[in-house]
C-alpha cells in the first residue's frame, strides 16, 4: 500500500460517524456540565478532594474527544498536517457556535486541548502509514531477490 493510496471505506464511515457524534456533542445546547459536575461532587464529596479542579476532566476529556479526528482526517489525507489544521479550524469554529449559544461557554483553553488531541492521534495515524509504508516496501524487497 502506498503512502498515496486513497483511504479505505471504513476510514471514511468512521469519520462520518465521529463527526456526527462530535458535532452533536460540540454543538449541542446543552453541554455535558452536568456530567462534569456530578463527577465533582462526586470526587469532593465522596472522595474528600476538595482541591480538585473541574478543568482537570474538562481538559483531558477534550485532547481525548479529537484524538479521534486527527487520526481519521491522517488516514484519510495521508498529511499529518492535515488533522491538525482542519482539527484547530474545526474547534474554533465549534468554540464560536458556543460563544453564542446561552448555555455554552467558549473557552481558548478547550481549542488548545482540542488541537492537542488532534496532533496527537495525527501522529499516530502517521506512524501507522509510515510502518505499514515501510512493511510494504521490505516485502517488494524480499519478493525481488
């Protein structure tokens, strides 16, 4: 398989799946707040860590949540360059849609966190190509001699 080669069906499928499940999340009125802060008041009441910080899940679970698309979108343009530029254009254009919506807050911090996932799972859907490129190429070799 070549470098170049067009992605497969299931990369495509799998995009479209997350894009749905992400614009839904991203875009939504409602946020997930409620699932943050019922996880708070569980880890200060429950668990007594009253220094805990809401950013510390919300942070996490946002590199976490475009993982995801920087990985598709590298598969699918065979760029890591590629996930994390449509990842940061993606996120600011969600973050925006938030800053209007009543029940969203938009946040620089959520945009840095976003591209950071992207970056991250662009690298590995690099390193998979790069593997899988340099597989190919060994075999050609093996066959040739």
């Amino acid at each position: 398989m070549s470098v170049f080669a067009p992605p497969r069906r299931w990369v495509l499928w799998a995009f479209a799946a997350y894009a749905l499940a992400a614009g839904v999340l991203l875009l939504s009125p409602i946020g997930p707040g409620r699932i943050v802060e019922a996880i708070m008041r569980w880890i200060h009441e429950d668990l007594g860590l009253a220094s805990f910080r809401q950013g510390w899940i919300e942070a996490p679970a946002n590199v976490l949540l475009f993982v995801p698309l920087g990985l598709l979108l590298t598969l699918i343009f065979r760029r890591p360059w590629a996930g994390v530029v449509l990842a940061l254009v993606m996120s600011a254009g969600a973050e925006l849609v938030q800053a209007v919506l009543p029940s969203r807050t938009a946040s620089l911090r959520d945009v840095v966190a976003n591209v950071l996932g992207a970056a991250i799972g662009s690298l590995i859907a690099w390193l998979i190509i790069v593997h899988r490129h340099r597989r190919g190429r060994q075999r050609g070799t093996t066959r040739a001699r």
